[in-house]
C-alpha cells in the first residue's frame, strides 16, 4: 500500500479497562475510549476529522468525570484551564471555543460552565487541590457576570444553547426552550464557586455565593418545577438537570423522579449532549436500575447500541448520524445552511461514567479516591 495510517494522540497513561460478557456493552466503552484519545490534541477538541477540530467546550461540559476513569488526563485539563482563562474577555465572557482560534462570546452558560465542571472533576477524580484555588478569580469573574445577567429575577432568561442535539428537538427549539438546563448550569456553578471560598477561606465571597445560590435555587423551582413535580411541561432533559443540579432532597424531588421516570417510559431516551451523561446515574437513583439498563442496550435509534449495530467504531455527534436506511443524516443547521454530523465525537461517551460509577460501582467518597465507595449495580 502506498499509504500506511497511524493514531496520532497526546501520550497519557491509560488507567481503566472495561470488559462484560455483553460484546455490544464492550464495544461501547471501547468507542468511547478511542473517541477520547483521537480528539486528545493538547486540548481536548470536538473532533478530529472536520474542518474545526477545536477546542469547544460544550463537548467537555459533559463527560470529562468518565474520561478520568480511563485516562490520566489531569496534565492536560489542568493546561484547558488556563486556556479557557486566557480567551476570556475583561468583563467575563467565556469564548465556547478554548484556546480561542474562533473567539466566540456567544453570551451564553452552558458551553461555559465546562470551566466549572472539569476543575471540579480534577478535584474529585484526582485530588487536585491547586486547580480550583489557582482559576478562583477567572471564575469569579464569570459568576459576577452570570450575577449581572440574572439581575432581580436571579435566572439567566433569554434564547441560548440549550441541551444540544436532543433527539427529536431541533437547534432552533432548543435554543427557545434552554432556560431549565442552562439555569441548572448556574446552579452547579454557583455551588462550586461557593465551596471553593469556603475552602479558600474567602468567607465574604463564600456567602455572597450561598446567598445567590438560594436565591437562583428558589427561583429555578418557581420558574420550571411545578406543585406536582412537573418540570418545564414534561421536557426530559430540563428533568434530569433538575434532579441532577438543583432539586434537594424532599417530597417535591420524589415527584420530579416519578414523573422523570414516567417520561422515560413513555419516550424513551430524547437527550442531548448534556442531559445524556446523567440519564441513567438518575434513573438507578430512582429505584429503575432494570429501566436504566433497558435504555442502555436497546438497539434502536436513538441508542449506544444501535450505533455499534451500525458498524460504529468511536461515538457519533448526532444519535441518527447514520439514519435507519443507511444514509447519511444530512440535516442543515438552522442558519447556516450547512451540514453538521461527525461519526468521531466523544459527547454520548459520557456514558462511560455509568460504566464505571454503576456497572463497575466505583465511586471517590473522598478527593481522589482517598476513599473509596464500592456499589455496583450489575
């Protein structure tokens, strides 16, 4: 042959495997393994094979917990950090692309929020105490900001990025129907920022944020969650991010998870990017392991497993990427006129944290596992 291929990837240790009985099962995790590693380039990209290959952070808001089930990947999230620090503006946007090629202030808070959730993962999957201290004041600075947008209402109402690729729910809908997940967002960001004072011992700063904290808290249930545990008229992803960011323990949540559970009977699994990593962590939490693991090996479209009964070998960024007769999704995005679909997109990995956290039952009950919780849920 006149061509000979080669994977070219940052070189990391690898410190989890994954093996069933399921060859379907294995063959999941292994898409997901091979999804990280070839989008690892210095910064984890969103793809390897199109004309972007860049640094979005949408794609990491979600799933960098399980990545750090198979990778030593704290060299290179900790450097992400300071690159997502770097292409901030003075005032506190976030570009959604870091390090910024495209600098995009999109004024928006889910794409963000991956500032938040991976220094949050490095502390919880590796005991690294040095990078929440270290972007305190960046992330300071993004909080004031959401602060501001929130103004007297304490939400952040408007169109926006919404829980992106949603089954069903095109770009368009999403954006007009986001407020439930990208709320969810500023709650989580919020506890973060507050725990980080806490531990910084910034006591002003730490009970400004609990304070703000309860109030976007109180007006999120207001706003999106009613009496009967109904969250933004019956959307699915909008449940999973309530349970997940917002909701405390009490009668009401144990509505919110009926009713959830009764929305994954009825539609099966309609959630996008974000909402998709917490979808069966949730439903095993609500007393529906048997459920979750239907959701998990039904072989229908959407699914995990239909892609790899379509020959898929790392994860697809669309659910239908690969449509039922065999052709191409070749759906335009709203406004661009342009296709979007990559078979080599690492989002809908995410269920790896499921692989490891449930299947697996392997939890840190302390940073960096200095404690382990070991519950699996075969």
């Amino acid at each position: 042959s006149a061509f000979t291929g080669h994977v070219i990837y940052d070189e990391m240790a690898t410190t989890g495997r994954f093996e069933t009985s399921n060859p379907l099962v294995n063959q999941i995790h292994k898409n997901s393994y091979w999804g990280i590693r070839s989008n690892y380039r210095g910064m984890p990209t969103d793809c390897p094979q199109r004309d972007e290959r860049l640094g979005w952070l949408g794609d990491r808001a979600t799933g960098a917990y399980g990545e750090a089930f198979i990778f030593n990947n704290a060299q290179l999230y900790n450097k992400w950090l300071q690159d997502i620090e770097d292409s901030m503006s003075p005032e506190g946007s976030i570009s959604d692309v870091s390090p910024n090629y495209w600098t995009i202030y999109a004024d928006d808070v889910t794409w963000p929020s991956a500032f938040f959730y991976v220094a949050d993962m490095l502390y919880r999957q590796f005991g690294d105490e040095e990078a929440l201290p270290r972007q305190y004041e960046s992330m300071k600075l993004f909080v004031e900001a959401e602060i501001r947008k929130m103004g007297k209402k304490n939400l952040w109402i408007g169109p926006s990025l919404g829980d992106w690729l949603a089954m069903g729910k095109g770009i368009a809908w999403q954006a007009m129907h986001n407020n439930p997940v990208s709320n969810a967002f500023i709650v989580h960001d919020l506890k973060v920022i507050s725990k980080t004072a806490e531990r910084l011992g910034k006591r002003e700063d730490a009970a400004r944020y609990r304070r703000q904290l309860a109030a976007t808290t109180d007006a999120y249930i207001k706003k999106f969650v009613s009496k009967k545990g109904i969250v933004a008229k019956d959307y699915q992803s909008a449940y999973i991010m309530a349970l997940k960011f917002v909701l405390p323990e009490g009668e009401l949540r144990e509505r919110v998870k009926k009713n959830f559970v009764a929305n994954i009977r009825k539609n099966g699994l309609q959630t996008g990017f974000f909402a998709t990593e917490h979808l069966l962590p949730l439903l095993v939490e609500a007393g529906e392991q048997k459920l979750a693991y239907d959701v998990l090996l039904q072989e229908n479209c959407p699914g995990w497993m239909y892609q790899v009964k379509c020959g898929a070998t790392t994860t697809w960024e669309r659910w239908d990427a690969l449509k039922p007769d065999g052709t191409v999704n070749e759906e335009k995005m709203a406004g661009s006129g342009e296709n979007m679909v990559s078979f080599n997109h690492y989002a809908f990995g995410s269920v790896g944290e499921f692989y490891y956290q449930y299947i697996l039952g392997i939890r840190p009950e302390k940073p960096g596992f200095a404690k382990l919780h070991f519950a699996p849920y075969p």
